[in-house]
C-alpha cells in the first residue's frame, strides 16, 4: 500500500519546538517514567484539540519529531472503488482531477496535512488533563512492573492512614494495603510510622495495582530469619515449614543437608541473639526452632515439643497420628487452648491425637475388644481365634481374606488348613455383605450410573443412598468434605472422594 504527503502549505506548528521536549524530558525525570511514554500522551492531548477543530470523524494523526519536537497534524484518506464512508475514503474519480495524485490507486493513503491549531483555554486544559491523565498510567505501569515480581519479598513502607482497621501505606510512588487480619494482634500504627511488611499479591486494576501486604503470613517469618541468618541466606540450612499464630506463637522447622551443622543452633544465635531479634519485630511472637526429619514419627515428636513422648502410632491412609505422653506432659502437649498440638499439626500436616498412657491402654483393649467380637461373628469362631487374629493386628474382614496364608499360618496355634479355612469363611462373608449392600441400595432406589461408578464400594453406595444420594449427578455435586461425612473416615479419605467426584464428572465435560 503506497503512503504520499501532499503539503497543503508549511505551518508555523510543524516548525522546531524545543521546549515541548524539555517538558516531556522534565515530566519524566520528575515521575521516573520513559520519555517517549510522555511525548505519546502529549501527541494524543493535541489529537483530541485536533478533532475538536476538524471533526472527531475525521482519521486525523498527531505526530511529534523526537528530534526537533515540531508536530505535525495528519489527515489520511483511503482510496477505493465504492465510497463507504465520504469523510475518510476517495474514490478514484475524485482523484481524477489533482495532478499530484494521478499515479494513486485503490488502496493507497493520501496524506494531507492540516494547519495548525491554537490551544484555547478549555482545549488547553483537555490537553492537560489527557497528558495527566497519561502520565498517571505509565506511572501505575511502570509500579505494578516493578512490584510483581516481588511477592514473597520483605520491603519497608511508611504507614500513610488508617481505615476501618486497614492500614494504607507509601512504598516507593504507590500504596499498599494491609487488611485487619494480616495485621499481628495488638498491633497499633499512626502515620508516619516506617514498617517492615511481606507482599503476598500484586494485582493490576483500574485505579493502579494493588499491592498486598502482611505481617501475620509466615513467608514474613522465613524472610526475617533469611535476613537475620547468614546460614539460611546462602542456603546451607533449609526453612522446611512455618505454622504460625501471629503474635503468640509459632514453630518452624529447620533442616541443613551438611550433617555437620546444628541448624536449631545457627537460627538461635548466640545467647538467642538472632531469635531474639525476630522475637521483637514480631511483637514477642514465641519461636520454637524444631529440627526437621523425613522420619514422620521422629518430625511429629519434634514438633510437639516442649512435650515428649513415649509412643507414636501413625495411620499412613488416614494421615493421622497418634502421639502417647505422660500424665504430667498432656496439658504441655496440648498447650493452651490447644495451641501446642494445633501448631504442630499444621508444622506437619498431619493430624495429631494426644493421649495419655491410660488413655491408650484403655483404646487398645476397647479395639481389641470390638476387632475380637467382629471376628466372632463374621468368620463364626469361638472367642479365643478371634482374640489371636485380634492380637495379632488384623483390623477387618478384608485383611484376613486378602493376606498372604503364611502371615495366617504363623500364629501360634494356627495350621495351615485352619488358615485357609478362615480365609474361605471372610471371602464367603464379604461376598454375602456386598450382596447385602448392593440389594439394600436397589431396593432405596440408586441408579445404575451410580452403582457402576468405579472406586465406590457397596457398602459406601449404601450409606450414599441412606443420605439421599442415588445418581452420579447427585455424587457428582457433593463437595469432597461432604463425601467423607457421608461415608465415614474410616472408609474413604479426602484424597480419595475428591478423586471419585471428579470422576462422576467427567460426563460433565464430556457432554
């Protein structure tokens, strides 16, 4: 497409004007933006005085020499065949009779140049206003470009005011806001005060971006010790996990892959030194330092400190442990209001059960005793095989019909034609509960999508239908929560029916 100037007449606009670079190069020194996003906006602040003058549905451009700053004020006219749009398109007849464009043809741009315009006092000031009104949005660009790459960061702020429990501060040319729950309890700021604060997200919106600030995330935490630890700056002992409750107390765990070095000790200090320091900025937040383990029994005992244990039984499927103490540390275990056990547990992620020695004494004899009648009456042997498949860690029907025959034959007592006979009788009673269960859940009125929903038992099936659950859609729309209420803990986990319901879906997805 060929593009041709046709000069009208030489106007006094298009001549040299300096000072408009000086301007746009003191605008942008003093807001600490690019030049050309200046001379941008003062090019489309006389573009719109421009169609003020000449009309807003003419295709004017406003172009500004970066050398020499004169500016030029462009008209564009489209040749074509059929004249849609007379104010911007030419047809070739109409070209017929300029000399200058007897070599155009259709699709070419003719160029015209218009004289120049006088800023009157209200064009002047929608000039203003368009060059401000630009200048703020290069300046919030260039903020949010200079911020989004720094969540997770530590920075100072001045505090500027306070709203509605919120505190609004200065950094660097914007604001960022810290809201009431990210802000440590007890906590008071007045304006003027210059505080350390952790950005947890950064979002561009239309008044600017918006920067989120906390004192209360534990990213706050692991950055002060970063700060205060040379050790964990240069990566030679590993902050693994933080639970927090702001301004009380937290537990961190600390793990250095160099066997050598005492990770707790390094973050202590000298005479608590370096702790102590975060202690303060935290408002005397107590920081228990705990030495990390991949051994989970060993992690969990670590973290419940200062209490100690004398056992810990853990149930890998249901990702909970239970931790046995004295008498005289259950209280220091649990910590006030259960602080103690809460931290650990979210140090951890597992969950944690205290008990005492009595306490599981006495849960062990009741397990044993309702694991022993179970077997009573599913397998139909006296009560003495039932204790010995009881003492002997068998936990259900299913174990026992699944396990290996020499796991069976290897308690004292037991051959291996009692083994196999055991084994028949739990296949025998799983077959006729599964039956059971299904036939129940016909007779309740659950669909066949949902009794051939791979992953569901019958029993779970079962208690589905008795909570009125009976379609896959119905499965479907449950929330993984309300699943395990349903069907019990001891039968499915988190993991598992938030796994099942994305099945049920899929049909969703699929239609």
């Amino acid at each position: 497409m060929a593009s041709r100037k046709i000069k009208l007449n030489e106007h006094t606009l298009a001549q040299p004007r300096h000072e408009l670079l000086v301007v746009a190069d003191t605008v942008a020194r003093e807001k600490g933006i690019e030049r050309e996003e200046v001379i941008i906006a003062m090019e489309q602040a006389i573009l719109k005085a421009a169609k003020a003058k000449y009309g807003f549905e003419h295709d004017i451009h406003v172009i500004m020499d970066r050398t020499t700053g004169s500016v030029t004020i462009e008209k564009r006219l489209t040749i074509v065949e059929e004249k849609e749009n007379p104010v911007t398109q030419l047809t070739l007849e109409e070209i017929k009779s300029d000399p200058a464009l007897k070599n155009y043809g259709v699709g070419d741009v003719v160029i015209q140049e218009l004289p120049p315009i006088e800023l009157g006092r209200v064009a002047a000031q929608s000039a203003r206003q368009v060059i401000t009104q630009k200048v703020r949005d290069a300046e919030r660009a260039k903020l949010y470009e200079e911020f989004k790459d720094r969540v997770g960061q530590v920075i100072s702020a001045v505090v500027k005011r306070v709203e509605f429990g919120n505190v609004v501060m200065e950094v660097a040319r914007g604001e960022a806001i810290m809201r009431r729950e990210d802000i440590i309890p007890r906590e008071s700021f007045h304006p003027g005060d210059r505080i350390r604060v952790f950005i947890t997200d950064v979002n561009l919106q239309a008044r600017g971006p918006m920067i989120s600030v906390s004192r209360t995330h534990p990213g706050f935490m692991a950055r002060l010790f970063e700060q205060e630890v040379p050790e964990i700056y240069d990566g030679i002992i590993e902050i693994k996990n933080i639970a927090r409750d702001p301004g009380s107390r937290a537990k961190m765990a600390v793990y250095a892959p160099d066997a050598s070095i005492d990770p707790v000790g390094a973050c202590v200090g000298m005479r608590g030194s370096r702790v102590q320091a975060i202690v303060s900025e935290l408002q005397g937040e107590k920081v228990d330092i705990i030495p990390w383990s991949s051994n989970t029994a060993t992690y969990v005992v670590n973290a419940l400190a200062p209490a100690e244990a004398t056992k810990v039984v853990i149930d890998e499927d249901a990702k909970r442990v239970d931790v046995v103490v004295p008498e005289e540390q259950l209280s220091l275990a649990i910590g006030r209001r259960g602080q103690n056990v809460r931290l650990a547990s979210q140090l951890t992620g597992w969950s944690i059960d205290i008990l005492t020695e009595d306490q599981e004494t006495a849960r062990r004899v009741e397990e044993h005793t309702v694991r022993t009648k179970l077997f009573m009456e599913a397998l139909n042997v006296d009560e003495i095989i039932a204790q010995l498949l009881a003492s002997e860690n068998f936990t259900s029907i299913e174990e026992i019909s699944s396990v290996d025959l020499e796991e069976l034959t290897s308690i004292e007592g037991f051959d291996e034609d009692i083994a196999q006979e055991l084994q028949n009788r739990a296949k025998e009673y799983l077959t006729n509960q599964t039956q059971h269960f299904l036939d129940e859940a016909k007779k309740l009125g659950v669909a066949e999508d949902l009794l051939t929903l791979e992953g569901l038992s019958p029993l779970m099936i079962n208690k589905l239908a008795k909570a009125d659950i009976k379609t896959r859609d119905d499965f479907a729309d449950l929330a993984g929560d309300e699943a395990v209420e349903i069907i019990g803990s001891d039968y499915i986990t988190h993991d598992q029916a938030n796994k099942l319901i994305m099945k049920a879906r899929e049909h969703w997805f699929n239609d």
